[in-house]
C-alpha cells in the first residue's frame, strides 16, 4: 500500500496544478483564499484575512447560484424520473436509467454529481477552517461564528443529499494539505478517503447544524437567499425524520421552531411559480414574455435561490418552454416529462390549482411519450427569472404531520392535512375513514406530499423515507401505459445509487454499494 501511495503523488500532483475553465479563479487557491503564515516556515495557511473569509463565503453562495445541474437538474432527474412522477423525457444514457432501473456505475451524471458535491465540501471546509486557522482582528469572535455557521449549514445540505443518494460516503471536514514525500502518510487519507457508515454522516450533519442554529443570522423576511438559523431548523426537521437518526418528536418541535420564525403557506399557490408578465390579461406565448418573477421572498421559502432580471436561471429550458423567451431552445426533447401516473393523480383528486402550476400543455417537435400536439412539461421552472426554491415551509409542515402520524396523534396530522394544504390547494378535507385510521392516513399523506411536492426533488426520497419503493414503483409500468419496461425490480438494494465507477477506479478505499 505504501508503493501504491508514493505512485500516487506524481497523480495527485498534477490534478492540484492543473487548471480548468469550469472554475473562477475565487474558488481556487489564490493569493485572496490562500496566505501565507510567516511566523512557522512559510507554511500554508488556509485564508489571510477578513477579506478572503468574506470572499470564501461569497463563493458559497455563488455555488448555490451557480451549481444547478448537479443540485437541482440531476435531483430533479433522480427524485422525479426514478419515481412514478416522470419519465426521463429526453431518452439517452444519461436519464434513460432513471426511468427503467438500471443505473449503473458508468452513469455520467452521477459521476458530475458526486465530483460537484464533493468539490462543494472543499469549499466549505476552506470557509470553516480557514475561520478556525485566522488570526485577524477585523475580524470579530461573533462575525467569525456566524460566518462559519453559514459555511456548516452549506456542508450540511451537501451531505444531506450525498447520503441520501449513496448511503456511505467519505466524511471529511478538513482541507487537505499539499501532498509531498515526507507527509504522505499523514495526507493520503484526505485525498484517497475511505467511506463513513451513514449513521456517523447523519451525526455530523446534525453537529453542524445544532451548532449553526446558535450563530447563524436570523430569518429575513425580505431575503430568503441566506443561510440562516431558519433553513438549519427545517434541515434538522428532515435530518430527523430519517431513519438512521430517526426522532419524530424533533421533527415536530423543529418543524414548530420554523414556524415560530415567522414562515407560513401562502395563500395563493401560484405565488410560489408565477411570472409578470408583458400583458397580464393575454396568455403566456411568443409575443407577451414573462418580464420577472411574480413573488420572490414569500412567507413560504426558507431557502430560496433567486435569478433577477439581468442574470437568468438557464435550467429552465431543460425543462420546457421558457416564458421569457418563447422559442428559446425548443426544438429537442426536454427532461423530466410528467408522467401519465402524475397526472391521473392530480385528476383524481380534484386538484386544479397545483395540477396548472405543476403541469403544463404545448405543441412541440417530437412524440416520445405524448403525441406532438398535446404534451405535457414540469411547469415549477418557467422562466429564466424563476427562483429554485430548495426548502419550502410546506415542505416542513407536511413533515410534521408525518411525524404526527407516527406517534399516533392522527387527528393533529389530519388537521395539518385537511386545514392548511388541502384547503389551499381548494381541496375537501379527508373523511374521517381515513383520517381516524393510521395506514390510511399515512397513504393519503404520501399522497398528498406527492401532489403538493410535484417537480421539487421529494418524491423518490419520500418513497424511500417510507419504504415504499417496492410497493409503488415495481407496480408502476400496470398502471402507466406510457412508461416503458423496468430493466430491473426496485429492491433492497435500490434506496442506494451506485458510486460512480471513475470515482472507485480513483480511490482504492471506497467500496461500491451493494447491488451494483
């Protein structure tokens, strides 16, 4: 193995050095992240001063901003087309996996996701030790706490999905040192690291978290962009009602401590998608684009990530159409295609009003699912302005009727179903046959995330949150005329996706999951 390592530093070597146009010069060592501390040899330091640390933060938030095709385009992809809410919409090796079961290895996109989160864990790292390391006076104890804050609130998020995609992942909290012959091995472990059990990620994200909601700045209700002590609450209120941290009493008091911050549902729906448009009382089409967002800030976002005019959200015409600009890159097949399954559903239910803010109908060139005159996109991402909004309060309500649920309190999740999302969405309330029954009560809540959650990255980890994987989707293809064969039966081994096989090749530590 000691061979093997010292093989290894020319590689490793050369990535460190290497340059690539995918990146701002700020998210790399630079003489604005990187200094140099005189007083021990010229050894590196991580940040110099009060300026890279607020740089560092900055380039956190610009990853928000910026990463949406592996936080928002690839988990839209994985939560709605690897579910019953989607076909992949645009078949080819990289999203025709999703929709039949036989992601492999190989999949490019996992290998993007697993790169671009893993990479957003070294950001964080240099933001909280970087702030750990300094030594600047302009720097004060309660700006240096909050700052870090935001940083374990960012890494938290990334680890929240990592292991809910890959189950055991590599646990590392620290920056790496430049790698040479004489302290490889202290180095090697952070640059070839060997997976944690999923219990001890869960642990870490909730560490970080609990020690976020101390110094974290406080909810503002004029901007939702921020990395506040509200978003590391409703993450606690997800972490919790997990399995390998289970606790549903803490997902009702942290569910409570988020609404204790000011959040509530809106009470118009299309608040949360809507766009202005040039002439509010003509339809949305080639001659009256969208000119803005219609709301952004609402009561309803925790955690919100906004495109103003003049910058663009460009996942948008991944999509569908985008209604800032008509015709813009409309002529091939878009992803995330609404399911037949979906739409029954909403049909089924009643449910006009998320039915027309989730779905949307066009003309459009091809007929991979739907003939060409009438076909259905995902409608929550229509415009360039629109924000992605990564945690809602709606979201964490109908968590904390889950957890009501489960500790036998039905008629307190009931209230939560029936009085606040169902009447909003201009629902009737559930009838007391179901709400007085438990497996019920818990299927029509399922079913009501689905509806109220369509499109918004929840659906396939809601399916394994409650082990419903099997019983939903090895049913599927019989009640989904348009979906196409499954490779393989959705199994234990399923609620995992495999590590990407480059990343294994890369790395001797890490073991692939079970299954693949």
């Amino acid at each position: 193995m000691k061979i093997i390592k010292y093989i290894l530093i020319s590689a490793v070597v050369f990535v460190a050095a290497s340059c690539s146009l995918d990146y701002n010069p700020i998210d790399t060592y630079s003489d604005i992240t990187e200094g140099i501390d005189t007083t021990s040899a010229a050894s590196q330091v991580i940040l110099k001063d009060k300026a890279a640390v607020l740089n560092q933060r900055q380039v956190l938030y610009q990853r928000l901003k910026d990463g949406q095709e592996h936080w928002y385009l690839d988990m839209l992809l994985l939560a709605e087309s690897h579910s019953d809410n989607a076909y992949a919409g645009s078949p080819n090796a990289e999203t025709t996996p999703f929709e039949i079961n036989s992601i492999e290895g190989s999949n490019p996109n996992l290998k993007r996701d697993w790169n671009g989160h893993m990479d957003n864990i070294a950001q964080a790292n240099r933001l909280i030790q970087g702030i750990d390391e300094l030594k600047d006076p302009s720097l004060t104890e309660a700006e240096a706490k909050q700052i870090r804050a935001e940083g374990l609130i960012f890494r938290s998020l990334v680890y929240f999905d990592m292991v809910r995609i890959w189950g055991r992942v590599p646990l590392i909290t620290t920056v790496g040192k430049d790698i040479t012959a004489d302290n490889i091995e202290e180095v090697y472990p952070a640059y070839f690291p060997q997976q944690s059990e999923e219990i001890d990620v869960y642990r870490q994200i909730e560490e970080d978290l609990l020690e976020a909601v101390r110094y974290a700045p406080n909810n503002d209700p004029s901007n939702k962009t921020l990395l506040t002590k509200s978003v590391a609450r409703a993450l606690l209120a997800k972490v919790y009602a997990e399995k390998p941290l289970r606790d549903y009493n803490k997902v009702i008091a942290y569910a409570d401590s988020v609404a204790a911050d000011g959040f509530e549902l809106v009470s118009d729906f299309s608040d949360l998608w809507g766009v202005q448009l040039q002439n509010p009382s003509a339809p949305p089409g080639e001659n009256n684009f969208a000119i803005d967002a219609k709301k952004r800030n609402t009561s309803e976002a925790i955690l919100e990530i906004q495109y103003p005019v003049g910058s663009g959200n460009w996942v948008t015409w991944m999509f569908g159409r985008s209604l800032d600009n008509w015709n813009f890159w409309f002529d091939w097949a878009k992803w995330i295609t609404p399911s037949r399954d979906l739409i029954n559903a909403f049909q089924a239910a009643g449910d006009i009003k998320r039915y027309n803010e989730s779905v949307v109908w066009y003309s459009c060139s091809w007929n991979i699912y739907y003939p060409s005159n009438n076909y259905p996109f995902m409608y929550k991402t229509r415009s360039a302005y629109n924000s992605i909004i990564k945690i809602r309060y709606a979201d964490i309500l109908l968590l904390k009727a889950e957890a009501l649920i489960q500790t036998g309190d039905l008629s307190g999740a009931a209230s939560i179903i029936n009085d606040k999302i169902r009447n909003r969405a201009g629902l009737a309330p559930l009838p007391a046959s179901v709400t007085n029954d438990k497996n019920a009560l818990l299927s029509a809540y399922l079913n009501e995330r689905r509806l109220e959650l369509a499109f918004e990255g929840q659906r396939w980890f809601d399916l394994v949150r409650l082990e419903k994987v099997e019983e939903v989707l090895n049913t599927l293809p019989s009640r989904d005329s348009g979906r196409p064969a499954l490779r393989y039966p959705y199994d234990k081994y399923s609620y995992k996706l495999p590590i990407p096989q480059d990343i294994i090749d890369q790395n001797p530590n890490l073991v692939q999951n079970p299954g693949y």
